[in-house]
C-alpha cells in the first residue's frame, strides 16, 4: 500500500566539542561541507577537522531543495563536474553504508517553443559528446514516459518536446546528508551544531582561524560551503564574491497514489516535480527577484507555479499544497558555482550553486576535498574559479535561456 | 509580497515592480581606463549584504520610474525610499 | 440518532448508503451512524477513527469521490451534500483522471483591520475595531462563526454561546465597511501583513452548487494590522493504544454532544490533565453517555468540577493515569491506575476522551515573523512580544491564541486586541463598551503538564503503541530511536521520524513530539523549541492558487491585425514571445518542407510578403535621442541623416549581443527603434533603466509604439514593381528611393511609412501602417498577387544571407565579432556599453566560437539544428549548427554554426556528430546566398 521508508542506522553522529585548532575548519555543515569533510578524511587522509554548523546540521538549503539529481548541462566544464557527481551518486549508498533512497528515474526537461526544441537538441547533442546519458524525445514519447502530462496543443505552451536522462532521479536529502555525516564522523571529524561564525583571523593575507560562536578555532585552512551565506562569511576575511542572495521556495503536497513516475521539469513554464518515494509531490518554485536573507518567498511566487504546474499537469488541480518553504540561494552571474581559491591564502571558497547545488554534492565535495587538500583547484572545478569574471570566461548556464527572435 | 511605496505612486504589491539589484554603482567614467580587474567589479560585483541595502526598484506596471530603497534584506523591512540622483539617506 | 432533527442529507461512505443532517460534518454524521472506524494508517495499516472535530484532525481522512474526485480532506472539515460519496483513505489521496470542471477565482481586498478567527475573542476585535469606523474583515474557516462556542454550548449575554456569535456576526455583516467571511481559512501571513485566505464556497452545496460560482477563490488581503485570534487545539498525552478508534480530543467529543446532537460512544472514560475536560464530560453526561470515571493526573481538580461531578455521580480518579487504551480494531477497555503504582484496573469504555491541555495556535503569528515564547502555566509556546527585535508586527494576537483560559477573558482580550488594532490603525477609539457577561465560569485549578504515561507491564513496554503523530504513525519509540542514534535537534528528529510531515503538519503532535525529545535528551521543552511554523495553515487545493491563469490566460496571447487571416488560411502558429505568428502558409497537400521551398522561391525570384508587424517598435524622441542611441548601440546613430535607416546591435556591458535591429530616423530629434518580435519590452526597459538611472541629463522619452503599427514586408525581385502599383503617387526608382530610406507614402489608398530595408538580400520595403488599417494592407497586398511567407522562410532567406537571429544563432556568449559583424561595432565612439569587454583576455581569444556557413556534403542532407561539429576522429566539440535549412537558391542544404576558431577554419572538413552517425560537413563563410549583394536593389 505505501512504500516503508528504509531504517536509518542505529548511529549517526555524536555531537563534538569545538578542540582548539584543527588542521581545516569547514564552515557550514550542509551537503557540500560533510561531502567535502567525507573526501578530505576518505581520499586525503586529513580527519583532523571540524565541521561548524550555525544550526542544525544540514537545515540550510540541504534540507530545503527539490532532491533532483541530473548531469544534463549544456557547457563541457559544467557537464564534467555533475557527471563525475552523478558518476559518485550511482554507487554512493553502498559507499556511505547507508540507504539515501536514490531513484535514477529519468528526467524530462520539456521544450515549449521551436527555440526551446534547438537548445534542447544542442544540450543531447553536447551532452552525448561528453559521455552524458541523453535523448531527446518527441511529445508521443514523452506522454509515454509520463502520462499525466498535457501534451495537447491547447496548452497555452504546448509540449514540443523533451530532453531525457535516464540516468537522472531524486535522493532522499536528509539521508545523504546524514550519511555524509555518519562517514565522516567514523572518520574522526568532528561535527559541530549550534556554532555560528562570527569571524575570520586573517594574518599577513593568510587565514589563521575562524572565530565563533563557541569560542576562537585555530586552523591550517579554512574551506567556506555557507551556501546562502557566502557573501556573508566570505566578508569577514575581506573577500569579495560575485553573489547575489535570493530566496527559492518549494512545496508539497498530501501523499498521493503514485501518478509521476520520473522528474518533470520546464524552464519556459517554470516547473519541476517529481513524486517522491512516500507519494507526494514536490515542486520547486520560481526565484523571488529580489535579494533577501529571509529563508521565505512571496507568495506570488507560488501561486505563479501552480498555475504553470495545472498548466502542464490538469490532474493536479485538486491536490493540496501542504506545506512550502524557502531557501536561500547565492547566485553568480553565469549561474555557475564558484569553486576554489580566494585571494586570502588557505582560505577556499565554495559557492554559488544558485538553485542546482543538491545534484553535485559528492562531486564538489570529492573536487573541493581535493583543491583544500592540495592547495590547487581540481581539473574538474578549475573553470569555476574566481577569477574567471575577470578575463570573461563565464562557463554561462544562463546563456540558453536568451530569448529574442 | 512586499508592499513598496512608489515615490510616484504611493503604495503598491511587489508584483507591480521590477528588480534592479544595488543602487549607486556608477557608470564608470572612462571604462577604457581601468583594468580588467576594475571594469569585472563594475559588471559582475554588487553588494550582498545581510542587512540594509540600497537598492533600486521600477516601478514597472505603474508610472515606470526607477528610484531606490533601502531594505534590510535580512527582515525586508524597508527603511526609506527616494528618487534617484539623491544620497542614500541615513537612518537611525 | 435518527431522532436529531433537521433535514435529512443522504451520502454514502465506504460503500454504504447513509443518512446525515443538514450542517453535519462527514466526521458527525459517521459518528451518529455509529461508524467508528474510518480510515487506516499509512505505515502500519491500523485501523483508525475521529479523534477531533476540525481541521486539526490526524487520523479520519477521506477521499471525496463525488461530486469531483479529491484526495485527502479530514471528515472533520468536510460538510456533507447530498450524493456525497466517500471513502477512507489508507494514508494516500487519488488524483482525478479528468480534467476538474469547476472555476477558480481570486479576490483583492485591503482593510484597516483583519481578524482571524470569529471565535469568542475575534468577534469581539472585529465589532471594536468596527465600532471606531475602521474597514474591517473578519475570517473563519467554520461555517458559522462562534469558535469555540459552537463546541461548548456557553452561554454569552444570557444568550447561546452559538445564537450570541451569530447575532453578534450578523451586525457586524451588515455595516458597510466590514466583511464576515466564513468557510475561509487564511493559511498565510506574509510581509508586511499581506495576508491570504482560501474561501469554500459551493462544496456544501454538492450537485446544487451554481455552476456560475467559483468553487473557491482566494483572497489576497492587504490588512493595516491584523488581529490573530486563531484559538487553541486540544493535544493529548502518549500513552500505549491511543491510536485506537473510540480515543478522542475532550473538546471534540463535547462538540459532538452540543453542536451536532451526537453521541460519540456510550460508555466513556475521561483522561484530562487540565480542569476543561470536565466540562465536556459533563455535557456528555447529561446527553445521556455513560461517563464512567474521570481520570485525572493532578491530585486536585478545581473544586467546583468536582463538585458537580460528584453531584452527577461521576467517579473522579485523581493522581490517576490511563496507561493503556484496548480493543481490537477500537477501543472497548481502558486501563486505568495510579500514578505512583498502585493496582490498574481495566474498565470497559467505548470512548476514551483524552485533554492533555491547550495549544494556542501560533502558525500564522509565527509565519509573520513573529518570536514564541514558552509559558508554564498552559505548558505550551504563545506568542512572544509583537515588537520584539528589528521586527515590528503590525499584529495583535488575541484569547485563547495567545493562553487565555477563560470565555470571559477570550471575550475582553479580544475587545482590547480591537481596540488597540484601532489606534494602531490611525482611528480614534471610543469609549469601552461593557464587556458581555459570562455567568457560569467556575474557578480553575492549575493545569498539569504531562506529556508522556509510562508504559505499565505488558501494555505498550516498548514504546511502539505510545503514539506521538498519529497520522504518520510515529510513537514515542520512534522519538526514542531518533535521540538515540545522537539526534538533538526536534528538526533532525522529525526528520528521521517524519513526525508532523503529515497532512495535518503536525497540529496535534508537534509540541508533544517536542516534549518527548526534550524528555529523552534530559531538556526543557521550553529550550528545545519547535519546528518551525510554516504557510499554509491548512492545505489549500493547486486549484484555487492556479486561479484563472490558466489555459489560454495563463500568458497573454498577443496577435497582429492580420491575425485572423493567416489561421484562415491554415498557417500553423509558431509561439514567439507571446506572440503568435504563422509559421508558414500550406497549399492543398503541400508538407511543411514542400511550402517553405515555395515560400522561398516566391521570394528570390518573384514576389512575396510577410506579417512584421511583431517586431518591437521604440520612439525615441527628444532632443538628447542620438546620443542615448549612440551610447547604447555599438555602432554610430548620431550620423544617420533623417530620412534614412541604420542596422544596429545592442550589447550588454559584458560584450555580449543583447539585441538588433533597425533604426530610423524620423527627425533630427526622433528615432524609431525596431527590436527582435521576443525582447521588445526588455529593450524598452533597457533603454529607460540607463535613462533615468545613469544619464537623466539626457533629454529623451522612449515609448513602445509596437501595438500602433502593422507592418508588411514586401520582399523579392518583383517586389518595386507591385509596391509602384499600390502606390502610385511614391517614385520607388532606386535613385531616388535608394535602399536603407523611408518614404511616407499612401498605400493602397493608406497613409504608410515605407522603409527600404532588407532581411533576406532581396529588393524588399516594410510597409508600415497604422495598426487598424493593417488587414487592408494586407489584403491589399496581396491581392497583388504577392505570396505570402511565415516565420520559417524568414528564417530560411536570411540565413542563406548570414544573417543571425537573436536568441537563434547567439545565446548570450556571442559579441558583434563573433558574429564576423565588426563592422558594426564604431572604432570612432570612445565608448558604447559593451565596448570595454571586447578587449578583456577572454573575448580577444582566437579560438571563440564564431558564425561560419556549413555545407553537409551529401547536399540532401538536412543538419538538426543542435547538434555539433567535431574535428574527423575527435569528439571534442569545436561548436554546434544553430540553423539548418534546405535553400530553394541554393539548391541544397545548409546551415549556419557556432564553431571554434570558425573563420579560420573556412574550407577544412569537419564531422556534424550525429550519435554514432559522422555528417561530413565544409566549413563555409557565413553568407552563402549573393555575397556581393547585388540582389539587393533588384
């Protein structure tokens, strides 16, 4: 009747005691930070570190996003990193020992327009060069793939088509952050809530320490993954970043008989949903234009998104928004992250996943473990350094969404 | 749904307006002269503060004036609005 | 109880026809038919039945079948109609298979003062607030107003608690400033107190609903200062089996009893922490169930309860506690015992009323940012101060909502709320009215705060029967499990546990799931807080937030004047923007290929015509007008002499290509600037943004003109000779009509302005023409014996020219250069938006991608737009086609491309990557079709 959820283990972590120094302080204890606290211990064989959390461990955006998993992304330097994280995400659970829920379910993302259809075919295309599952389907296919789809040509956008990843689906977010975390503390790490920084100790253009809520911390390095707070925390070592904060809400609905086997999304209608494991619907909604810390959106903001959600799925018209939510999200102006190093030495900077940071949590955290490790960017995140804002070469997500004829 | 008082307009819904992020980042005078560095902090670099912000809005679906507001970003309480041209005003 | 009165109302539940009255609930109406159990859990599949009377019901939900399937409402909350069908839901809702019928609709509404909830203390706000003049709406999610007292039958002004709230909203209803909505729930409070409401407003009326009425609407509430008086939710305590069917909310039982005239069992034993339960097992009494002890925690009641229980006969078991609820399938025994261990004795009970104290209702207080603070004496989180930190709540909360225990305080702490809405809302207050009066108000004993019975041996020793959230099925053991895997957030714990994710969002549970954490972890409830509160309050249905924009109001659907003509000539729409436009004009049995091979043709070699009127239109008038345009295109505008026509490229700061176009000069002071048909208001606002922010010395106004104009291109070798014979008074030699000018002209008798401009290299002219006329130019034209063309030819004609669409063959990562456009890019102008761009390290890289022709070597061979270019034997991608066409000119295939290094790469040999298939392409230059351009002038 309902699918059971899988037993979390019996032990996940203990809370630690701040020690006094550590050789790297990770600030913010969501997906990125444990991911990245993981490979430190795991491929790099540093566990003499501390992961400080404000809150509770992963309640920012990890515990706040839509759970979709793709690699699909039109750019070379963009597909590399979410495909070695998909890559991660195929054989995580068995990694981390722990259930995380992974659905590889496929992914549509429609096409509403004949110029949706070109950027649509360029990404399969671009995506099949770069070794990235893909197809690209006709509307027939796509109502076979997922029959409550309208694709009638009454939609006021109607349904010209899709990109399809097969590989692609959701997660169980709190569990792959809990497993993250699980690991890494087995690996010695040290997990630590309710520890907000308030400082960063920066010495002759080196970082020496963070200071925080629970008293000053010395350390080696300092990797920042504050993701709705990186221009925040970033400031107080006097680093400038490329980042504007906005809030990003999702919902759900009541748990519904399964109608949605895969993960629908559509740029030009703005929706993404998928069902999740125990029958409800989870939608993301839209940006709120304006920057804001408050972990909130405006309500339009919602109403826009059922609309477009009845738009696409009638049969949705009389299920229930139960809850919604909001998260903050650090955006950069080619909607690609920031990955790497900062102008302040031992200090590494980790931000800007926008509304897409959940897919590529054990690729970022395998790729920043490596450049905190090694004092140099990994070549899978090297595009994404700081100073490519500075010489132009943006790795642009943005740049297919240009509309004009 | 913020409710913004247009300098023009009096109060209106959020929905009424367009976004247009940090207010009081000039034009550089003579972009041929900076360097790289300098003209990539005028296109991509704005503020992002958790706290009062000036920024600027547009009235979009009304009179279709830009002026500025601070707000404070953390509460999105807004503390003044006033037109463009004008020094951001200091608030208690 | 066929005995109640009122009218009969049929329905049908789980497959069994049965009778309700008038007014009841689903959940009533089931109880007095004696159904008791009515749904089933979703993880362990028990049996479950009623355990409140409102929204705040865990475990009796139902899907509504008819009139229109629905998925998962409480029976609590749902009316029934005649020809009702329902069934209990085992944990999940079905989606209907068919499209909903019914309408959807929004309200606006701004007020002085909005109150939430018409209970005791809303009333009185609304009818202060009221009484000083302010705009007032007053909103409850109950059918009628009264709150509370439609469940406790108290008497207020001597009257029926029921009868006084329905006189008292019924006055209020009627002044004209103020506005009673029932059946609605506000389910949000946002910033700046804006605040939204869902309104029922035909689901009670079943098969008799107008179909003209929209089932519900949603009001969008602009409130000066909003009055909270959302009242309290009973919650219980966990004890082993207090899930079963019979287990139900003390109040809720007694609402039964006075409001629907039902009886929820026969023999029933009360379970109560706090003096109100007592009440409710008097009124039960004296309807007639059996109340056969009351089991109370404390040592001592107040006295004047136990007074009267003793006076009825009632059996008051102090410092007593039920450890066990049994029954299979529902409740027939309750174990009962004393705390400090004495012997248990199990007493046969069909109903077991459970008051673990009083939960105000802090969702909507806590949504609007306000801070809750933890109050001992009614063992719960109530609102903290309004004015607390830097964030002023324009919000007063009021009774039970914020701990008041009594009707008589409920009643004169709303009043005051109202009053001080009032001020706060600019109105004078006048002077204070006598409070109603409350008569039989006994004094209470304090309340005890006990969240959790200790399993007793054999009943429940492990936890798995101590239900915490019932409709997640989560028990105390599950809690326990959570803190002990090293869990110490009530987040991460509801988390693990899915503990107040249900539908009810954990109305009932949240502060005992809190408790019971903060007992495992040896806390404060106090200090481990709750989770956070957030919209809506009560489900809201995709539906009503959908409102009307849907369908075809979902975006505005614009079309020209010759709209009508192209749909009845049978051209397929492409969408772009928001347009609509014909894609391309099939004759009787021609495919899409066959007609645009003939659309271009008539355009090279005879003469055809197109519908342009979408494209943006801009005047940009005033004295200043050319140097706003010099500043914002790349190329030189000041010099275009008036009467004449320039191309022109917009970048964005970084370089990159924004838009094109061309512009027009009607006057030393006034240019007419044409957009892309999809970035014409992006334009518009571009131009305005740099006006009044950077430049506001420059004199200039920018008005969207789109809309006034039609405009007919005229294209092909033919194209002079039918234009000399529509407008005979308008020389079009090509002296004296040279190309890139404009001529005002009549045209087929129409005042025209007709621009000699090209997008397909041929001999061509816009007509332009005021909007209405647009039709007869077309018609007009036509009649000519001009063929008419769509999008795809357009499309077609000019890439066989090499020239790019904007959005097409650039997106975004594409300067004028990359385009081999640098000629339209001023040497002379020291400086335009985008020019510091072009020499940053990135944009002077040899390697860019750049626009290059392709000629697939198997000339039939049509390139997808989208795929990409590879070195033969790489994989790298050096590139992609951005348009592919078949050329009638040509006579062949073709495509344009972005590729790497791509000028350089003219005449090498490269593979279009098809999957496995390799498409031998030549790299060409971009301008396939009469480089010389000596089409152009016919």
């Amino acid at each position: 009747m309902t699918e059971n959820l899988p037993d979390h283990p019996d032990w996940l972590w203990a809370a630690a005691e701040p020690k006094r120094s550590y050789d790297v302080v990770i600030v913010g204890g969501g997906g990125h930070g444990l991911a990245t606290a993981y490979y430190l211990a795991k491929n790099h064989g540093i566990t003499n570190v501390a992961v400080l959390e404000r809150g509770w461990l992963a309640g920012g955006n990890m515990a706040r996003n839509t759970t979709i998993i793709r690699s699909n992304y039109l750019w070379d330097e963009s597909a590399g990193i979410y495909e070695h994280a998909l890559k991660l995400w195929e054989g995580l659970e068995d990694d981390l020992g722990y259930p995380l829920l992974f659905s590889q379910r496929g992914v549509l993302n429609l096409a509403h327009s004949l110029q949706d259809v070109r950027d649509s075919v360029r990404r399969v295309h671009a995506n099949r060069l770069n070794g990235v599952d893909a197809e690209w389907l006709e509307p027939e296919q796509v109502k076979e793939l997922c029959p409550i789809v309208d694709v009638s040509p009454d939609v006021r956008y109607p349904v010209l088509g899709a990109t399809y990843q097969p590989r692609a689906g959701i997660a169980k977010h709190d569990y792959v952050a809990w497993g993250f975390a699980r690991a890494a503390a087995a690996y010695g790490v040290d997990l630590i809530e309710n520890c907000e920084v308030t400082g960063l100790d920066v010495r002759d253009g080196r970082v020496t320490g963070v200071r925080t809520t629970r008293g000053p911390i010395a350390a080696g390095k300092v990797a920042l993954c504050a993701a709705g707070h990186s221009s925040v925390v970033a400031a107080m070592a006097g680093v400038a970043l490329p980042l504007q904060s906005h809030p990003l809400q999702a919902l759900v609905s009541e748990l519904l008989e399964p109608v949605h086997p895969t993960v629908v999304m559509s740029n030009a209608v703005h929706v993404y949903v998928s069902q999740a494991h125990k029958g409800e619907l989870v939608m993301g909604a839209g940006i709120d234009a304006a920057n804001s810390y408050r972990q909130r959106g405006a309500f339009h903001i919602i109403e826009r998104q059922m609309a477009a959600a009845l738009e696409l799925f009638p049969v949705f018209a009389r299920a229930h928004v139960l809850r919604t939510w909001g998260g903050v999200v650090d955006v950069t102006p080619d909607a690609s992250p920031i990955v790497g190093l900062t102008p302040v030495d031992d200090l590494y900077v980790n931000c800007g996943w926008g509304t897409g940071g959940f897919k590529a949590t054990p690729g970022v955290g395998w790729c920043y473990a490596h450049t905190v490790a090694h004092g140099e960017p990994h070549p899978l995140s090297a595009p994404f350094s700081l100073d490519r804002f500075t010489t132009g070469a943006l790795v642009d997500e943005h740049g297919a969404a240009a509309v004009a004829h | 749904m913020l409710l913004i008082p247009c300098p023009w307009c009096g109060p209106r819904d959020e929905i009424e307006f367009h976004y247009g992020g940090q207010a009081h980042v000039a034009y550089p005078e003579d972009p041929a002269a900076l360097s790289d560095e300098e003209w990539a902090r005028y296109l991509f670099f704005r503020d992002n503060p958790k706290g009062r912000f000036a920024e600027r809005w547009s009235h979009s679906a009304g009179c279709r004036r830009w002026f500025n507001v601070v707000r404070d970003t953390a509460t999105n309480e807004i503390h003044a609005v006033y037109r463009i041209g004008e020094p951001r005003p200091v608030i208690a | 109880m066929t005995s109640r009165p009122g009218e009969v109302v049929r329905f049908r539940f789980d497959g069994r026809d049965y009778e309700g009255r008038r007014g009841d609930t689903l959940a009533a109406a089931l109880l007095a038919n004696g159904v008791r159990r009515v749904s089933t859990s979703v993880q362990l599949g028990q049996p479950r039945g009623i355990f409140s009377a409102g929204g705040e019901e865990p475990n009796a939900l139902v899907q509504i079948e008819t009139p229109f399937p629905e998925p998962m409402l409480p029976a609590t909350t749902v009316e029934i109609c005649d020809g009702l069908v329902a069934t209990g839901l085992p944990g999940k809702g079905r989606l209907a298979d068919r499209p909903d019928p019914a309408r959807y609709d929004t309200v606006h509404a701004h007020c002085d003062v909005l109150v939430v909830g018409a209970g005791p203390a809303g009333l009185m706000a609304a009818a202060e607030a009221a009484r000083g003049g302010a705009r007032v709406i007053l909103a409850d999610e109950r059918p009628a107003p009264g709150g509370s007292l439609l469940g406790t039958a108290e008497a207020v002004d001597g009257l029926p608690g029921r009868r006084w709230a329905a006189e008292r909203a019924a006055e209020l209803d009627g002044l004209a400033d103020v506005r009673v909505l029932c059946r609605t729930t506000v389910f949000g409070h946002y910033d700046d107190n804006y605040l939204v409401a869902v309104e029922r407003r035909t689901n009670h009326l079943g098969a008799a609903a107008p179909a003209t009425t929209a089932r519900e609407r949603i009001w969008r509430i602009r409130a000066r200062r909003v009055v909270h008086a959302t009242g309290a939710h009973e919650r219980f305590p966990a004890f082993a089996g207090n899930d079963l069917p019979g287990v139900m909310l003390a109040g809720a039982a007694r609402t039964y009893v006075n409001q629907y005239g039902v009886r929820p069992g026969r023999r029933a034993v009360v379970l109560t922490t706090n003096d109100t339960a007592y009440p409710a097992a008097l009124d039960l009494a004296a309807a007639g169930i059996e109340i056969a002890a009351i089991v109370d925690v404390r040592q001592a009641p107040g006295e004047e309860w136990a007074r009267r229980c003793a006076e009825r006969g009632i059996d008051v078991l102090t410092g007593h506690v039920v450890t066990a609820a049994r029954g299979a399938g529902e409740l027939s025994s309750v174990v009962v015992a004393p705390e400090d261990g004495g012997q248990a004795r199990d007493v046969p009970a069909d109903l077991l009323l459970v008051s673990g104290g009083w939960t105000p209702v802090v969702h909507l207080f806590s949504q609007a940012g306000g801070t809750l603070r933890f109050d001992e004496e009614i063992g719960a989180f109530v609102p903290g101060d309004t004015q607390a930190r830097d964030v002023r709540l324009a919000v007063e909360v009021a009774g039970s909502a914020r701990g008041v225990p009594t009707l008589s305080g409920c009643l004169r702490d709303g009043a005051e709320a109202g009053r001080r809405a009032l001020a706060a809302a600019g109105f004078a207050v006048p002077d204070q009215a006598p409070p109603p009066a409350v008569e039989d108000e006994p004094a209470a004993a304090p309340a005890r705060h006990l969240w959790l019975v200790p399993a007793a041996d054999g009943d429940g020793d492990d936890y798995r029967e101590h239900f915490v959230d019932l409709q997640r099925d989560v028990t105390v053991a599950d809690v326990l499990r959570a803190t002990g895997a090293g869990l110490r957030s009530v987040e991460h714990v509801k988390r693990y546990t899915t503990a107040g994710t249900a539908h009810d969002q954990g109305r009932t549970s949240g502060l005992l799931t809190s408790a019971i954490t903060a007992h495992a972890l040896g806390l404060d409830v106090a200090d481990l807080g709750v989770t956070t509160f957030r919209a809506p309050y009560a489900p809201v249905s995709f539906a009503a937030l959908a409102g009307r924009d849907r369908g075809h109001l979902h975006d505005p659907v614009r079309v020209t004047a010759m709209h009508d003509w192209h749909v009845a000539r049978g051209a397929p729409l492409e969408n772009v923007g928001q347009w609509k436009r014909p894609w391309y004009y099939p004759l009787d049995g021609e495919d899409m290929t066959a007609a645009v091979l003939r659309e271009c043709r008539a355009a090279r070699e005879d003469v055809a015509m197109m519908d342009a009127s979408t494209l943006g239109k801009i005047d940009v008038i005033g004295p200043d007008a050319a140097e706003l345009l010099d500043r914002l295109y790349t190329n030189m505008m000041s010099t275009l002499p008036v009467g004449s026509i320039r191309y022109g490229v917009m970048c964005r700061p970084d370089g990159m290509v924004f838009d094109d176009g061309t512009v027009i000069r009607l006057a030393e002071d006034h240019f007419l600037a044409t957009t892309t048909t999809g970035n014409a208001a992006a334009v518009l606002d571009w131009m305005e943004e740099w006006l009044q922010t950077e430049w506001p010395s420059l004199r200039v106004h920018c008005t969207s003109v789109t809309e006034q104009w039609a405009t007919v291109a005229l294209v092909g070798p033919r194209s002079r000779e039918v234009l000399a014979g529509l407008a005979p008074g308008l020389d079009v030699g090509n002296a004296s009509f040279p190309f890139m000018t404009w001529r005002d002209a009549e045209v087929a008798g129409i005042p025209a302005r007709v621009c000699r401009i090209s997008f397909s290299g041929e001999l061509a002219y816009e007509i332009n023409v005021r909007s209405w006329y647009g039709l007869a130019l077309w018609e007009a034209v036509n009649a000519a014996g001009v063929t008419p063309y769509g999008t795809e030819t357009m499309h077609v004609l000019r890439a066989e020219k090499g020239y790019p669409i904007i959005g097409q063959d650039t997106d975004g990562t594409v300067t004028p250069q990359d385009l081999g456009m640098a000629w339209v890019v001023s040497k002379k102008k020291a400086d335009f938006i985008g020019k510091r761009s072009f020499s940053r390290a990135d944009t002077v890289r040899p390697d860019r991608k750049q626009l290059v022709g392709l000629l697939p070597e198997d000339t039939g061979r049509l390139l997808p737009e989208g795929v990409h270019l590879v070195e033969p034997g790489g994989t790298r991608a050096l590139g992609h086609v951005t348009s592919g066409y078949r050329s009638a000119a040509l006579g062949r295939t073709f495509a344009l491309a972005l590729i790497s290094g791509g000028r350089e790469r003219v005449g090498e040999r490269l593979h279009a990557a098809m999957g496995e298939e390799m498409i031998p392409v030549t790299v060409t230059h971009h301008v396939l079709y009469d480089p010389e351009g000596a089409r152009r002038d016919g």
